[in-house]
C-alpha cells in the first residue's frame, strides 16, 4: 500500500517538472523573438554606418592587396623566366617590375605614405624630446666679472650667500649693504660631476669680496665687539697669559674671567681686524674704576688703603672720616682701583695664624663682700691656624670662606673670684677701688703737674654747666671733714681705711657732716667755685697714707 502511494508522488513530481520545464522554454522563446525585433533595426544601423566609414575602405584594401598577391605571382614568374637568360636581364626585368607595381597600386602606396609620414614626425619627435631631456643643463655663475663656476640651479647661488651671512658675525646688516651681490646667470649644457657646490661658491664670494671682509676670530666681553684677530691659536693665547699672570706663582690658585668671554670664529669688517699686539694690549690697558669693600675685623684705614693701592689721603677723600679713625666693621668704603679691560676673578687658599680670646670664669665666694674681686688665674690667648678661600677681582678681596680652623695652642681661661656677701649700709668701709667722682662730668681741666710754676697735685673736673652738678663720695668711708677752708673753699675729706683718704674742693654745698659713714657713689656735695678758683670745678684728691698721688690711675 506504501508502495503504491510513493509511485503516485514521483508521477505528480514529474508532472509537475515537465510543465514548469515547458513554461520556462515558451518563456525565453518569447524574449528572444521581442529581443531580435528590437536589435534588427540598431543592427540595420550600425552595418550602414560600418558601410559609410570603414566598411567600404576595408573592402577597397582588400580587394587591392588581392591584387598585390597577384601582382607578385606574376613577378615572380617573370623573375624567374629572366633568370634563365643572365644577370642582366633579371636588373631590367626587376626595375620593370617595380615601376609597374607601383604604377599600378598607387593608391595604396599613397595611402600607405599618408599613415606612415606623420607616424615618421611623431617617431623623430618623441626621439628630439627624449634627447634633449637627456641633457643635463646648468648656470655658468659670475660675481664681480668672474667666473665663479657652473651651479645647478639659482638655490645653490641663494644657499651660498646665506652661509655669507651666516659667517658674518659682526653687524651682518651693515656688511650686506656693504656686499652688494650681483650675480650673472646663463645657461650651459653640463653634468651633475661638475658643479659648484655652494660651499664652493661662498668661498670664491668671499675671496672676491674686494677686502670688505676677512675670516678672523673675534673677542666679545660681555656681548661687546673688541676687536678680532687672524690667528685664533694667537688669541687663546692672550687670553691663558693674562689668566697665569694673575696667578703669579700660586699654582693652586684658580683663574677666571669675571665678565663673559666669548671668541667667534666667523667673517668680520676688516675694519674690525687688528694684530695680535693690539689685541693684548687692549685688553691689559688699565682703568680707575670705583670699587666697594666691607671693613673686617681688624682692619685700619692704612691697611685698606696699602691693601689697595692707595694713599691715606686718597681713601679718606673717596669716605670722609676715615683717616680719623672713624672705622667699624661692616662699614662699605668706596675704593678706587686700577682695573684693565678684562677683569681676572682669582680663587686662593690662605693659611694664618690668629689669636684665640680667653674667656673669664667668675667664681663666687659668698664669704667676701660683694665689692671682693680677685684673679685666681690669669688668663692668656691661644694661637690658631685658619684656612680660608679667598676671592679677589683685579686684586680686590670681594669674599673670604672659612675652609677649616685648628687650635694650635688653645686659650687659658681668666678665674676670677667675687664676693657675694652684702656689707651693711653705712658702714663706711672702703672697697679699696674708686670711681670718678663727678658722674655727670668727665673734662679734666688741670691734670696731676705742674702748673704756672708750682705741682698741681689734684685733677680739675669740669664741664658744660659744671656749677650745682653732684660730687659723690668715690669709694665708702667716714667724713673726717666738711667745711669751708682757705683756698680750698667749701671741701669734704672722707676717710677710707687702709691709709686712703680723699679730698674734694670749690664745693658749691656740702651735703655731709663730720663723722657720717658715706657709701660708694653715695652725692656729697655740689659742684662749685668757692675759694681760690677760676671757674665752677671739682678739686679731686687722694691721699695714700697721707701723701697726695696721682688720681687718675686710681680711679674707674
């Protein structure tokens, strides 16, 4: 049963192929029949044009060349029939065939002229251009009327005078102005190996440069032209001399330039040119030139102006009050020193001695009253050796830097021991040690001498507005007087143990009374002029176990 329905499939399968198979068929017969109606008439067209142009002279050319076939069988047999007759007759008979092939087939010997003539023209022309443009053409260069050489093109004329310019390294301007380039060109047949290449040409400008410029090596101080030279080895020369000069004999010393020095080794002005000598001394030429400097510890007004060559008088015109002594450190002094156009910055090491200061150690004893001072150990300096790098310009110290400092022989310190112990007030025990009795005033009108012939055998204090100023007692003690006495005026005389005694005088008032115990620095009286006396003063006396001494080395 399965059987019989596959049977029944494959011939509805069949059918149904066949009939799509018939269809397709009547399908393209259709489209080829309309397609033919439509191509007939462009085909009618395109083979009466085909007729009009080419077709009928194709046919022509072909029906000629059947004739040439012909003609040349016939030719040949005639060749042929002459050879058997001699050499001579196969010449005559050979020009009698050509002049009739050619009588004969004009047409087409003209036709064939008229196509190969302009391919011929085409032909010579491609092999002209082709020539030509195998040459390799140049420019014959010429500057000033002299052939300079054969370049490539204008570039490399216009590259060699960039490097021109390049090379003038002074006022490039003013030289181009100066350098007028006229250049002439013209064309020449030439070839890559003989060119001028512009290195070439710019030497050949500058040799014909009529003495405008020159090659030279130039010196600049701070940006600034001094002069060229020919020789570079000849400058570098100058240039290490003036630094191992400033050296002198100190071979650890460094040298340099303080200005910015710079050598250019170009095309300058010949104007700009000098010799070696002139070069050298224009640069060791020298000048007066202000300079500053920083007083140091230990410095004199004659040690600065030696140091620099100067006199005294020179340093105090240049800062007023110097020579007077008027000196402190950090002080900025004005200098005036000899400096040459190139200024040397030299680099020391220096090694001195100095003297180390002691210090002084107080000890205290609170056994001894506060006025006991005494020196347990003196003291005494020490010695070191410094090292320091040391920096001048044009021999000017500008800075010094401490490197290193050794103590050689160190410092002994000063002991000194004091009391602590307070005295009661009024006790009026001496110190042993005196001040000066006038604190307000400090002129010594008459010292300890001899005065319109007899000794003088007191100090004379005295001063603006002397009259009324306070007399203290100089050291403390007891008043063993106080009142007026003959030529000393009103006067105190004050007891201070140990044989010291002391006297003041010309008191204006007297503050004290016999018998008061005073302190040190404790007003006794007022400054006046009673008695013998001239002016308003202190007559100041001391006496050591009752003779009068000099007052001056006692008192503080």
């Amino acid at each position: 049963m399965s059987q019989k329905k596959g049977t029944a499939r494959l011939v509805r399968l069949s059918r149904m192929l066949y009939l799509v198979g018939i269809q397709s068929m009547r399908i393209l017969k259709r489209w080829k029949r309309r397609t033919a109606r439509f191509l007939r008439p462009v085909g009618r067209f395109l083979s009466r044009v085909w007729q009009a142009t080419g077709g009928r002279w194709i046919g022509k050319l072909r029906k000629e060349l059947r004739s040439v076939r012909e003609g040349f069988s016939i030719a040949r047999k005639r060749l042929k029939s002459a050879k058997e007759k001699g050499a001579l007759p196969v010449v005559k008979e050979s020009f009698s065939v050509a002049g009739k092939g050619v009588i004969r087939h004009r047409n087409i010997w003209c036709t064939f002229l008229n196509i190969a003539a302009p391919v011929a023209a085409v032909c010579v022309l491609l092999a002209t251009v082709r020539y030509w443009n195998s040459l390799e053409f140049g420019l014959n260069l010429t500057y000033n009327g002299e052939m300079i050489g054969t370049i490539e093109n204008e570039k490399v004329f216009e590259q060699a005078t960039e490097m021109v310019s390049q090379r003038m390294v002074h006022d490039a301007s003013e030289q181009n102005e100066s350098m007028a380039l006229t250049p002439v060109f013209s064309l020449t047949v030439s070839d890559s190996e003989s060119y001028t290449v512009a290195d070439a040409v710019c030497n050949k400008i500058i040799e014909q440069s009529n003495g405008i410029i020159e090659e030279a090596t130039g010196l600049y101080i701070d940006g600034e032209l001094i002069g060229a030279v020919k020789s570079s080895a000849d400058l570098s020369h100058i240039l290490e001399g003036i630094l191992d000069e400033a050296k002198g004999d100190d071979e650890d010393a460094t040298a340099v330039f303080a200005q910015t020095v710079d050598s250019v080794t170009g095309l300058f002005p010949t104007s700009t040119v000098i010799s070696s000598q002139e070069m050298e001394s224009e640069l060791t030429a020298t000048s007066q030139k202000a300079v500053t400097y920083v007083v140091q510890e230990g410095d004199t007004a004659i040690d600065i102006a030696q140091k620099n060559n100067m006199s005294l008088e020179e340093l105090d015109s240049l800062n007023a009050g110097v020579a007077d002594g008027m000196l402190h450190i950090g002080d900025v002094l004005t200098l005036q020193t000899a400096v040459s156009r190139l200024e040397v910055q030299i680099v020391k090491t220096e090694t001195y001695q100095e003297a180390l200061p002691y210090k002084t150690i107080t000890q205290t004893d609170d056994s001894q009253y506060t006025d006991y001072s005494e020196v347990i150990t003196e003291g005494s300096k020490g010695v070191q050796e410094c090292v320091d790098r040391v920096t001048y310009v044009n021999g000017v110290e500008i800075s010094r830097e401490n490197v290193s400092t050794t103590v050689l022989t160190p410092a002994v310190d000063r002991v000194v021991v004091t009391g602590t112990k307070e005295r009661p007030k009024n006790s009026g025990i001496g110190t042993g040690n005196f001040i000066w009795p006038c604190p307000s005033l400090h002129v010594i009108t008459t010292y300890y001498e001899y005065r319109w012939g007899s000794f003088h055998a007191a100090l004379d204090i005295s001063g603006g507005s002397a009259y009324g100023k306070p007399i203290v007692a100089s050291d403390s003690g007891t008043v063993t007087a106080a009142g007026y006495s003959g030529s000393y005026g009103y006067r105190v005389i004050i007891n201070h143990g140990n044989g010291m005694q002391t006297l003041y005088a010309h008191c204006s008032e007297l503050l004290v009374s016999v018998g008061q115990k005073v302190n040190q620095g404790e007003t006794i009286a007022l400054v006046g002029s009673t008695g013998n006396s001239t002016g308003a003063h202190c007559h100041f006396e001391i006496y050591v176990n009752g003779s009068r001494v000099d007052p001056l080395p006692y008192v503080t």
